[in-house]
C-alpha cells in the first residue's frame, strides 16, 4: 500500500512539473473574437530583434506586417495582446540563427517563455538583460554556441521553473563557464535545471550546496562539467525530497559512490554516472530503495566486481520498475546474477565490456519485455541458449568478443522485431541456413566476423534464396560462403555497407552488382577475379587479395566519391592512372603488391586528403615525385620493394607529417638526410634497408621521439653508432596495442604493414606493429664501440648489430635492456666477456654473438641454459663453456696448470743452460790453450805428472794387495 502512495505522489508531482511548463506555453483563451492582436511596441523591439540576428535560411520571413502575434515562433496572450513566448529553436529545418541578441527583447513586459536553443551564436556571452524578465518561467540556450561567464544576473529570475543552458555538443571543450553558482539560489522556484558542458570547474567544491538550495528541484543535469568533488557525506539533499532525475556523466570525480546516493532519495527514476570517474565498490542498497528506479547508468567507469551486489539489491523491489540497466565498461567479473531475472519490466541490459565469465544464465529468459541485450567484450562462454528464440520483443543483440562456441540455435530466427546482430569473434561452428533467418524481416544490421584461426561455420542457402529482411549492413568475415557470388545481395535494396572478407568466394562479381549503391564494399582475401569495373558509386573499397588482373582503368577519375582504394595483392599489370588525382576525397591509395611498372605519375597535386599511399612490391622506377611531400595529410609513405632511385635528401625534405615511411629494398643513393630528425618530428616507423645510402647516422635521429621502428640494414653506412641512441624515448616506455573498435560500423580494416628480420627470419607485421621496437644496423660498415647509451632502451625488442666493425666490449650494463627478445651481434670484432647481467634478460630469445673475439666463460643461468646451438657462439676461440666442446678451467686445474707452468720453467732454463754451458765451457778453456803456448805447455804437462802419479799409485797399491793376498793363503 506504502508504495502505491509514493507511486501516485510521483505521478502527481510529474504531471504539476508538466502542468507548469505547459502553463508558460498556454495561450489563455482561443476565441478568435477576443483577440485583440499585437501590441506595436513588442512588434517594433521585435523587428529589432530580427535586424540583429543572421537568418541564412529566411527562417523569420514571416515577419513581416502589422500582427507580430501571427509570425513564426511568436504567442500572444489572446487576451491582452502580449507577447508571451518566443520560440526560435532549430528543429534542423533551417540553417542555425547566429548574430547578436538585441535588449529590444526587454519591452516584452509579458514574456514568461524563451528558446533560442539549436542555434549558433558564434561563443557570444549569454546577454545579462536576460536577468531582468521577472515573468520568465521557460528559458533555453542550449546547444547555441554561447560563450563566455554565465551572468550572475540570471539568479534574479525567481519564477523560473526551467533553465537549460546545455553546451554545444560539437565543441570538446565547454565554451561557458562559471566563477561561482551561489546565484542558483535565487532560482526559487526552479524544477529543471541543466548545465551540462558548462565548465563548473571552479564551484566543484560547492555545486552541492548550492543545489540542495533549490527545494522544487526535480531534475538536475551536470553532464560534462568538469567536476571533481563528489561529497561522501550522508544526505546533502536534504530539500530534495521530490528529485526524480540525477544526471552527472562524464566528470572527473574520482572516488566511490557515497552511500545517500543510493538510500535516501528514494524518489528517484533516473541516475546516470557514465564515464564520471567511479571507482572501487557500489554501497549496498538498503531494501526498498530506489524501486522506482526507471533508467541507471554507471557505464565507462572503473566499478569492481562487488558492484553486482546492486543488482541483487535492486531486485528485491516488488514493483520493480527498472527499464534500463548500463553496467558497461567496467570491471565486473564472476558469472552473470541470476537476480537479472527478476528485472520484468527491462528493456535495455548493458554489460558488455567486463570481465564476466561461465554461460548464460537461465534467468535472462524471464526478461519478456528485454528489447536490448549486450554482453560484447567479456568471457562469456557456452552456446547461445535455444530459449534466446522466445525473448519476442528483442531488437538489438550483441555477444561479440567472448568465448563462446558451438552452434548458433535455429531459434533466433523466431525473433521478428530483431534489427541488430552481432555474433563477432566466437568460435562458432556448423551451419547457418536460411532457417536462421526465417522470420527476421526486421533485421538492418548483421555482423559475424570471426577470427581467421577458426573458420568451423558454413553459410547454406539456395543459390536463389530470397531473404525476409532488407539488411543497411552486412559484416561476413572468415567464414565458409557458397563458391559462388550470393546473388542474393542484389535483393537488398536499402544495402550500404558490405563485408564478405575472406569468405572463400571464387567467382567474378556480377555486373548488376556493381550498380548497386553502396557507400562501402569490402570483398578482399577472396579468389574473385576478372577486370576491374569503372562503374560502381561506393566510396570505400577494399579489393585485395583477390585475382584481379589487368590494367587499373584509365577513366578511374571519374569515381568521384571514392575515399579509400584499396586493391592490394592482386594481378594488375600496366602503369598506374594519373586521373588518380581526379579523386579529390582520397585519403587510402593502396595498390601494393601487383605487377604495376612505369614511373610514379607527377601531376597528383590535388589529393589534399591522401593520407596513406602504399605502392610497394611493384615494378615501378625513376623517384619520389615532388607532390608527394607536397600533400600536408600524408602521414604514411610506403614505397618498398620497387627500382626506385635517387637521393632522399631532395625526394623527403617537405615530408614533415610523416608518421610511416618505408623505402627499404630499393636503389636509392647517398647520404641519409641530416635533417630528418628535425623536419619529420611525427616519424615513429622508419625503414630504408636494402638501399645504397651511404655516410655517417644523422645523431639528429635522436631528436624523434616516437621512432619505435628503425631498420637501415643493408646499406654502405659508416661512422660510429650514434652516442645518444639512448634517447629515443618512445624505446623506454611501454606501448599498449591499440583497442579494437567493436561498433563494427566504424572498424577500420586498413592498417600498415611492414616486412621486418626478427629472430632471424623474415616476419610481416600489420596490427602489431605499433607495439614492434626494433633497431637494426646490420650489413653496413660501422665501426666503433656500441654506445653504453642503447643500454637506456628498456622496452626495445629486437637489436640487430651483425655484420659490421665494431669493437669493444658488450656494455656492462646490458641487462638493463629487459625488454630484449631478439639481439645479434655476429661478425664484428668485439672482445671481452659476455656480460654477466644479460642473464638477467629472461624475455632474450634469439641470441647470436659468432664471429667475434669474446672470451670467457658462457653464462648458464636463465634464458642462457635455453641457448642449446653451439653455433650462436662459434668462432670466438676465447669462449668456453656449454654448449660449446670447450671446457672452462676449474680452480684446482688452474692451480695444477700453475705448478706445472712452473715447473715447466726451471727445466726450460736448465736445458737452456746446459745447452749454452758446454760450448762455452769448452771453447774457453780450449780457446785458451791454442792461443797461450806456455799455457798449453804447462796445461800438457800438468796432465803427464798427474797421469804418472794415477799411474804410480795404482801400480804400488795392486802390489801391496796382491802380498796380503799370498799371505791369507799360506796361513789358510
């Protein structure tokens, strides 16, 4: 019983909100015959009016004559003649109103409604005379391009009941601003009150205060007013007690949801929070609070998974009336409540872009009413449930980007009111047949673009199958369709957007197709083939990697609505067009990888919106036409693999936005510019290898800040490496990948792609390649030592020094570099020891240091005892160590190896000695001999005498034994 009361109190207090606007529009009799007409001098202040504002359109031709009460957007009072409501809003009928608002507007005594709102006034400030219209109920300037200080003056308006001064929304930045809102308080008798996209920055600290000031409040809109103070104290509304509408997306708050929000206006409808900065966890509802919840929305915050104790909350409400539920980006995990089904009365349930895992939960079923179901962007797992088919009023479905398989239920074709499906990036498998669409003859936008890994779903339909439907836009990609072109197509009368991308067609394409009027076609990594056709209105084209063969055409010029044409890796043959420059609106040329020869054309200088030209792996020759760096958009240049030539110093020097540049494989000569550092200051992807440069690294490279990619091997450089290598700073952070768009309607399938030598093989790169870091110097003649400097780049990938003549050591403090995968130093001269601290580089996967004069032991610890292949260090005799044969010396063996090298020594010299002692000992004292005659006399005779007593004593000693002898033996 309570809640009916507060229901019908609600209804009461919506109809008097609708009541009073209505009254400030109501004229008060419409008797004709009391209708005393215009009051000439209201008509004369608004001819003034008139004369100051700029009407392109003639939207106020009507006034003219004598009763201003009949001209366009002017009421009378009926009765008395005045003027009562003036209302020029711009419905987009007319062009905008601009100009000056005249104070002529003040001799409307009478006037209680004014809508200026849909104009633009060019950022003039609001009028401070607009204060003085003290019967003003109904004043809106929104989205009118005023500028400027909110006048103060404004608070004076003390019947006001609503005030919209909403920003221009197609300005990113809010135009008015205010020094303070203390003048909100007099507005008394304020109901509505939007400020959104009005700069509130400098009372973020007292907007709060100062609204609960306004007791009659029932909405308030804040949108994007750069607030950042959201108070946590228990109930700053204390007045409010009425309040159906909190509308505060897109502010800076920064902090977690204090809990009155959600227990003490238990009034509200509506409570919209997207994208406001919240984070941390949702307090819990108290039971019975905010049942009269019609529409939440808490998206594009960074709410944790204990925010889905909200929902729970929510759902205990017994006359649950949410229509509406947006938990959008954000970080809410687990599985999916169950309590969702206990929201009867939704329509929209938003929780795409989460972190939700498990399959779909049975409750979903019971939301009869649900028209809109997003679950995109999370990993959802499981098949689609066959009772999808019985949620009859469903128009929008999106399941894209989760992990969910199996076979897509016959059931969804039941659902007649469906106008959108996405069922991108599953992992679908089966048949889709025309049972699938039986009963969908609403159905405008389908999508499903699976991965390339997983091409398991076939599409089955009769070759002259008529569908129910008449899709706006079709998205088929990587998938299995019938061989032949489906003809069914042509039967799609409203079609303007066509993907069939990878599909296996194998056909040509009919020639009624090509009539079709389609801003959008994209049949690449197909095998069409046949003759490219002239006759076709789409203005988007993406023709590549098909079979196309023959010249471009001639008359290609004539296609004037083309703005990306894209027929890469295909079979044509011929020169390139030069009624290419016809085609004003061109920002993608893509004609790569075909058998074009000739020369570049030279008379493109009206493509002013080119922003990507890729002509690589062609036939083409002669230079780099001047117009090219001529075009100020051009931020992509792509002209490798051709017979180019030239010096780049004159082709490059106006090619200052350049963000791509890849000339690699080519013959272009000289020295490489010494000013590309200063004049290509966007450049963050540079590739010359396989040329003919010549001379020093310009060290003003150094100066290009968002260079990640620089590949000049192959070359004649010489010189040493830059010094401050180390300062390019987009190698010291890390880049995130950017992310995928989901809207399919604005995905972007063109994206840059560069062929790079990474851990020793040939790689193409296309959407990774902004998160690529690589340097590669090989194959030149550089020399010196590799500066300690390069040591600085923490997030570089892949290093590639080989080849050159370098010297040295490795830097000590290599290990820094800890995003390292790829690094080749081979066939240099380096010295020295492998650096203890590169074991410390674990993502190192690719290691080469052969052919270099290092010594010492191998590292074994971490990614090092992963280095198996002896080659990756041959030829550095000083090495030793697994995997090599060589062993490293222990340290007993060096103190074995010590005492034998001693050892060793003393021999070698005592054999030294001996060797040099004997001839010399020999020749002195012969020497002596032959040259002194006395000596040699007495020599000789000191040899008789000697040898004459040796003589004497022997004889006298065998006698006297021989006596002792004879005598033992008589006495024997």
């Amino acid at each position: 019983m309570a809640s009916r009361k507060n229901t019908l109190l609600l209804l009461i207090v919506f109809l008097l909100f609708k009541l009073l606007i209505a009254e400030a529009t109501t004229i008060n009799s419409t008797d004709a015959d009391l209708n005393k007409g215009c009051i000439e001098e209201e008509r004369k202040a608004l001819l003034e009016f008139k004369h100051g504002l700029k009407d392109h359109s003639d939207r106020l031709s009507s006034w003219v004559g004598v009763d201003c009460c009949k001209w366009r957007g002017v009421d009378c009072n009926n009765q008395t003649g005045n003027v009562v409501k003036v209302d020029l809003r711009n419905n987009g009928d007319f062009s905008r109103l601009g100009g000056e608002i005249s104070d002529s507007l003040l001799d409307l005594k009478h006037l209680n409604y004014l809508d200026l709102s849909f104009n633009h006034f060019q950022g003039i400030p609001v009028p401070d005379f607009l204060g003085s219209f003290e019967r003003l109920r109904y004043l809106n300037l929104s989205n009118a391009v005023f500028g400027g200080v909110i006048p103060p003056h404004l608070g004076n308006l003390s019947r006001l009941n609503y005030l919209d001064l909403n920003g221009d929304v197609s300005y990113y930045v809010p135009l008015m601003r205010v020094s303070n809102l203390n003048w909100l308080s007099g507005l008394s008798s304020l109901k509505y009150l939007d400020l959104g996209r009005v700069n509130l920055s400098e009372a973020t600290t007292t907007w709060m205060q100062t609204v609960n000031l306004l007791p009659s409040l029932l909405e308030l809109h804040l949108a994007q007013c750069e607030l950042s103070d959201f108070p946590p104290y228990s109930n700053p509304f204390v007045n409010l007690t009425t309040l159906l509408v909190i509308d505060l997306p897109y502010n800076y708050f920064n902090t977690t949801l204090p809990g009155w929000l959600f227990n003490n206006i238990s009034t509200l409808t509506d409570l919209y929070l997207g994208g406001a900065n919240i984070k941390g966890p949702i307090p819990q509802v108290g039971v019975g609070n905010l049942c009269h919840l019609v529409n939440l929305d808490l998206s594009h915050n960074d709410i944790e998974s204990q925010g889905i104790e909200l929902v729970n909350g929510l759902s205990t409400c017994s006359n649950n009336s949410l229509e509406l539920l947006n938990l959008g980006h954000n970080q809410f995990g687990g599985g999916l409540p169950d309590s969702l089904g206990n929201f009867k009365n939704l329509k929209s349930l938003d929780f795409g872009n989460n972190k939700f895992v498990g399959s779909f939960p049975n409750s979903i079923q019971r939301l009869t009413n649900l028209e809109s179901l997003d679950l995109s962007e999370n990993s959802i797992s499981g098949p689609i449930p066959t009772w999808i088919g019985n949620l009859l009023r469903m128009k929008r479905i999106d399941l894209s980007f989760n992990r969910m398989n199996g076979t897509i239920p016959e059931s969804i074709g039941q659902l007649t009111e469906l106008t959108q499906l996405y069922l991108d990036s599953n992992s679908w498998e089966g048949v889709i047949s025309e049972i699938h669409f039986s009963n969908l003859t609403n159905l405008e936008r389908f999508s499903l673009h699976l991965s390339p890994k997983n091409q398991s779903l076939h599409f089955q339909v009769r070759p002259g199958w008529i569908p129910p439907f008449n899709l706006k836009y079709i998205d088929v990609s990587n998938c299995h369709v019938y061989p032949k072109f489906p003809t069914w197509l042509r039967t799609q009368k409203r079609l303007k957007k066509i993907t069939l991308r990878n599909v296996g067609i194998s056909d040509t394409v009919p020639k009624g197709f090509w009539k079709m009027d389609i801003w959008w076609l994209d049949l690449s990594k197909n095998q069409l083939h046949g003759k490219l056709p002239l006759s076709f209105n789409v203005a988007w084209l993406f023709l590549g990697n098909n079979l196309f063969s023959g010249p471009i055409p001639l008359k290609i010029g004539k296609l004037l609505s083309l703005k990306v044409f894209d027929v890469s890796s295909n079979l044509l043959n011929g020169s390139i067009p030069s009624s290419i420059s016809k085609l004003k609106d061109l920002y993608v040329i893509n004609l790569s990888n075909n058998h074009l020869s000739g020369k570049i054309p030279k008379n493109w200088n009206g493509l002013d919106e080119l922003q990507v030209l890729d002509l690589s792996k062609n036939k083409l020759s002669g230079g780099i036409p001047s117009w090219m760096c001529s075009v100020s958009s051009l931020s992509s240049l792509k002209l490798s693999d051709n017979n180019l030539s030239g010096e780049l110093s004159l082709s490059l020097r106006n090619c200052t936005g350049l963000y791509f540049l890849d000339l690699g494989n080519n013959r272009f000569s000289g020295e490489m510019p010494k000013w590309i550092g200063e004049r290509m200051t966007s450049l963050g992807q540079l590739r010359l290898r396989g040329n003919l440069l010549t001379g020093d690294i310009p060290e003003k490279l150094c100066w290009l800040s968002y260079l990640h990619i620089l590949d000049l091997a192959l070359n004649n450089l010489s010189g040493f490496i830059p010094q401050c290598l180390g300062n390019l700073t987009a190698l010291t952070s890390v880049t995130l990948l950017p992310t995928y768009v989901a809207d399919p309607l604005l995905h972007h399938p063109y994206w840059e792609q560069m062929e790079l030598v990474m851990k020793g093989r040939h790689m193409e790169f296309e959407r990774l390649l902004p998160i690529v870091n690589l340097i590669d110097l090989s194959s030149n003649n550089l020399w010196g030592e590799i500066p300690d400097g390069i040591t600085d780049l923490s997030t570089l990938g892949t290093l590639n020094l080989s080849r050159n003549q370098l010297t040295g050591k490795i830097p000590k403090n290599i290990g820094a570099m800890q995003g390292l995968e790829t690094f080749d130093l081979s066939c240099n001269h380096l010295s020295g020891p492998i650096p203890p601290s590169m074991s410390s580089i674990t993502s190192l996967s690719h290691l080469n240091l052969s052919h270099n004069l290092l010594s010492g032991p191998i590292p074994t610890t971490n990614q090092f005892s992963t280095f198996n292949d002896p080659s990756i260090y041959e030829a550095n005799l000083g090495l030793c160590g697994l995997p090599l044969s060589t062993k490293c010396s222990t340290p007993n063996d060096q103190k074995h190896k010590n005492d034998q090298d001693e050892d060793g020594w003393y021999m070698t010299w005592l054999f030294i000695g001996m060797g040099m002692g004997f001839p010399l000992g020999f020749w002195a004292v012969c020497g002596s001999l032959a040259l002194k005659k006395s000596w040699r006399h007495a020599y000789f005779r000191f040899i008789d005498e000697t040898t004459n007593r040796i003589y004497v004593y022997i004889v006298v000693n065998m006698a006297r034994l021989k006596k002792k002898i004879e005598r033992i033996g008589v006495h024997g």
